[in-house]
C-alpha cells in the first residue's frame, strides 16, 4: 500500500489539458459571439451597436482562439488514433453555443477511458 495521492489522466496529460482549457475558453467566447450578434439583430441601436468596434474583437479572437482548438484536437486525434469522423463531429459541435462543453466532456471521458489501465 503506499501514500502516493491517486491522479487521474487528465491531470497528467498536458495535451488533454490544453484541449480542456481551450474548449471552454472557445465555449464561453462563442456565447459572447452569439450574444453580440443576436443583440445587434434584434435592436436599431443601442448598446450593441455601440460597441460594434468591441464585438468585432471579441469575433476575431474567437476566429484564432478555434483554430488553437482545432490544432489540438487534431494533436488528440493523431495520438489517440481516433477516426476523422470523431474528429469532425467534436469540431462541429464545438461550434453550437453550450453544446461545446458537453462535446468537451465527452471528449475528455473517451481520452481517459482509451488511456485507462485494462484491468
């Protein structure tokens, strides 16, 4: 029996962390994106054509933060072996607002299940 505390896979695993990480900074973002965009459908003016200039912003760094997110599902991909398909149906649904973090879950329990000790 030893002491050493237990660790999961995700806290070792520096790749399935930065996924992790960027997936919600994606997810959170693409709310923002959605916020300012329906905002400024559904008003003549006001706060969110005001600050277009802003949420012009906030577009573009989501545009660069999903390509960092697409660049390390790939890196997941490759590593654990996983279809093209997989890979496709977990970019795609990174793109619906609030589905992205349940497609990250589902991500991160397929990697920890795949590099989990058979027993």
């Amino acid at each position: 029996m030893t002491s050493e505390p237990q660790t999961t896979v995700s806290q070792k695993d520096g790749l399935l962390r930065a996924y992790q990480v960027m997936a919600t900074i994606v997810g959170i973002n693409l709310i923002l994106v959605m916020a300012g965009f329906l905002g400024k459908l559904a008003t003549d003016h006001g706060f969110f054509h005001d600050n277009a200039g802003v949420f012009l912003v906030i577009d573009q760094l989501h545009g660069l933060l999903f390509i960092v997110l697409v660049v390390l599902v790939a890196r997941l991909t490759l590593r654990q072996r996983w279809s093209w398909l997989y890979m496709v149906s977990v970019l795609l649904l990174a793109c619906i607002p609030l589905v992205s973090f349940w497609s990250e879950r589902r991500t991160t329990h397929r990697v920890q299940r795949d590099r989990s000790p058979s027993s």
